[in-house]
C-alpha cells in the first residue's frame, strides 16, 4: 500500500508530464506553423511577387519576408 506522499508525488508526475506534453505539442505546432509559412513565401517569390507584395498578401512585415527569403 501506497504512503499518502507517494500517491501525491505520482499525481504530480502525472500533471507535470500532462504540461511537458502540451508544451511540446504546441512549439511543434508553432513551428509546422512557421515552415509552411516559409515555403508560401518561397513559392510566391519564385512566382515572381516581390517582398513588398507577399508582406501586404501574409500579413507580415518587410523585414520577416526577406530574412525568410535570404534562409531559402
């Protein structure tokens, strides 16, 4: 039979690895997010728009398009 501070401390673990997930799952969202975000620009500059137009089309700055655009 468990002490009342072992079944405390397994209930803890529990909540702690239920938070480390949820975590994980949304940086892995975000980041899923942020790739497809960079392949849209990537392929509408190859298209032939120019940074000022895919900033005005995605809602993004200048700056944020071209430092995707100097990664590619």
């Amino acid at each position: 039979m468990y002490s009342l501070y072992e079944y405390n401390e397994a209930g803890h673990m529990k909540v702690i690895k239920e938070e480390a997930l949820s975590e994980g799952i949304a940086i892995g969202e975000e980041r899923g997010e942020e790739r497809y975000k960079a392949r849209i620009i990537s392929s509408m500059s190859k298209n032939g728009m120019t940074p000022d137009e895919i900033a005005k089309l995605c809602d993004c700055s200048l700056d944020e398009i071209l430092a995707v655009l100097n990664r590619s």
